[in-house]
DNA sequence: TGATAATGTTTACAGCGTCAACATAATTGC
DNA sequence: GCAATTATGTTGACGCTGTAAACATTATCA
C-alpha cells in the first residue's frame, strides 16, 4: 500500500506558504541570498511555482513589506494606547521605543518597508499603511506643539528614530554608544526642541 | 599601414578607470543593475579583467565608498572652515546643510556608505575615514553642549541628519513636505533640544 | 636578451529571475 | 456523472550574474 502522508500535486496554501517562507528566509538569511528559488525550496515546491501567485521576486516582497507595515503601524497604536493617560509627551517616547523595537526584531521586513523600492513593488495598501503610519505619528506630536507644527515635528521625530533604527541596523553606530540608554537621552532631546516651539 | 590609434592589450589605468567607471554607472543605473560586468563593459575591458585589480565586487564598491568618505568629510570641513567666525549653532546648521547636500547629489555613494556592509566590503580606510566623520561632528557639537553630553548630542544630530537623507533619497517624505525649508525648521528644534540639556 | 611577473582574454560553472511548454488536479457546465 | 475548462503545479530554457581557472600578451628586471 502507498504511503497516505505522500505528497500532493497541488499545495493548497502555497501563497500564504510563500510569504511565510519568505519571511522566514528574511529573518535567516542576509537579504542578497533571499531568493525567489531559494524561497520556492522552502516551500517545498518547485522554482518556477510562485509565479501562478507573484508574478515577480518584487510582488512577493512587496506583500510581505505590506504586512510588515501593517504589524508596525498595529505595534505603534497599542503603545500609544497603553500610555493613554500618560502626557503627550511621555506618549510619543513610549511610541518611539515601540518603533525602535520593532526595527531591531525586523531589521530585514524593516528595510524592506522604509528602503529604496528597487527590491519590492509597491502595492496600494502598502502606500495606505505607509500614510496611516506618518498621521499616527503627526497626531501624537500635535498633542505638544499643536497642529500648526505638527508638521515639521513629526518631520523631526521621524527623521531621528529612523535614522537611529537605520544606523543601529547597520551597524553605523559607534561601539561606545548603548542604543537603548542613547534612545531616552535622545528623545528627552527632541521633546525639549518640540516644547520650545510652542 | 596599421591604424595608429589601435587600443593596445594593457589598459594601463585600468583601476582607476574601473573606479570611475563605477561611480558613473551607480550615478546612472539603479544600484541593482550595476555589475561587475557592467562596469567592466564601461572601462572597455574583458569581464575578468577586473579580477587583477579587485578581488570581488564588493571590493570594488568598497573603494568607491572610501573615496565616496573621503569627499564627505572634506565637503564638512570646509563647511565648518566657513562658518568659523558664526556662532557654534550656525556653524552646525552649516554642516548639516551640507550633508543632506553631499547625500542629494551622491544618493548611490551615500548608500554605500551608510547602507548595510552586504555590497562592499569594509577596507581598513573606510573604517577610518567614517569615524573622522563622526568626531568632526562631536566637536561641533560639543561646542554647543559641552564635552559632556556630546555623545548624545552628536546622535540626535547624526540620526536626524541621517534620517532625513535616507527619507529623501528613498522619496518616503509626504508629498506636501519642502525638505529644504523643513531642515531649517528642523535643525532649530535640534539646537533649541541641545541647548535645553546645558 | 631572456626569465619572470603583471595584466589582459577566453572559457566554464553554478545560481539567479523569468518565460514557455507541459502535467495534473480541481471546478464548472451540461 | 462526465466532459471541458480553469487553476496550479513541474520541467526545461534563456540570458544575466560573480567568480575561478587556463591561457595570451606585454612590461620589468637580472
């Protein structure tokens, strides 16, 4: 008698098996070794089989930067929630420890989501999530200078965490520096600059 | 009678023009589709030949980098050599400009300097030079905050600055966003978040 | 001048993304 | 319920890539 746990032809979940895998290769893998035939192994399927669910390496990472995005923006509006009653500017360090954080577990689907757009397609509701975050963002630093500077505030506060989360990621920072003691310092910083704006 | 202008069998500055040739194709193409092989073709050249001058790409790139730090700093040098006689503030705005110019103009370069170690390789200079950047940084900042809170200071600055680059050169800022006007707007938060810590 | 080192070319190999042709299974229409 | 169609797999091919090895040509030096 044949075996009963022999495989199928046909997978069943292959897309949602691909995007788990390729996020798994994300995570393992230095970006330049994550492959679309090396994400379709994986899988446990043939090199030329995503191709009836991504027509291109790019679709696929670009979905996967999408649910990224959508984690992320999730991630920042519990912290913001969770310092409810906190102030406005306690809210926006908490949130700011949030982002950190969740580049250093991300650092690949990270700089899919907020890298150059050569290795993955931008799709509609990744370019929604993108703007939902940057308004999350606005919100909390309207809640110390005002909508009037909302702008250039938010322009500030992001520049700074994303550019620590980039220089953390790759390395950048020098050796005598501790990220996390260097995130509170800074953001006591830029929470000084913010109120004197007002 | 042969033609005199025949291209003879050594090339004779063959690293520099690969070097060259590099640069060039990484201001023209998408960094993906520059390689080794590309910029071989550009210097006129077999495939391989490259081989003898540089071990690997990412050694080629590499250099590029280094040369790429090395204009950098001297663009920040004289940048601060010309604002000798303004006020310590002044002078760090300078700078400031200065780099979100450098990274403008040389978005590639930039990428390979700040970006992930993956595509070239760390030679010995590069190291070097990228921590001669940093302390030229310090010390102006230090001139605002004393010795004492320079580290932190000189990461507000460095993450903003840096940020703002990456955001720019990755077109991730909101449409509605002037990035000239919003680094002045920005860099006087900075100074007012510096000069609250003294 | 002749050996040797430097620096080219050619050829080869494996891995990549993508496409086309084909195989198999699930679904739908009658 | 069965045939036609559609969805979703596999296989093989193409041209690209980086890199290595073998070979050709020229420059250098004893």
């Amino acid at each position: 008698m044949p075996s009963l746990d022999k495989k199928p032809y046909h997978h069943g979940e292959l897309r949602e098996a691909l995007l788990t895998a390729g996020e798994a290769a994300l995570g393992e893998l230095s970006p330049e070794n994550v492959s679309l035939r090396e994400i379709a192994r994986r899988a446990g399927v043939s090199h030329a089989a995503p191709k009836h669910h991504f027509q291109t390496l790019g679709e696929l990472l670009g979905e996967i930067a999408a649910r990224g995005f959508d984690r992320f923006v999730e991630n920042l509006r519990s912290a913001a929630d969770s310092g409810a009653n906190q102030s406005a500017a306690a809210r926006l360090q908490t949130m700011s420890r949030a982002y950190l954080r969740f580049a250093e577990l991300n650092p690949a689907v990270y700089g899919l989501m907020f890298g150059k757009r050569e290795r993955c397609v931008t799709t509609p509701n990744l370019a929604k999530s993108s703007l939902a975050a940057w308004s999350q963002l606005e919100t909390a630093v309207a809640a110390i200078v005002g909508p009037q500077k909302a702008v250039n505030g938010a322009l500030l506060v992001w520049s700074s965490v994303h550019g620590m989360a980039q220089l953390r990621i790759d390395r950048k920072l020098p050796p005598h520096i501790d990220p996390n003691a260097s995130l509170e310092a800074v953001m006591r910083m830029i929470i000084a600059g913010l109120q004197a704006e007002t």
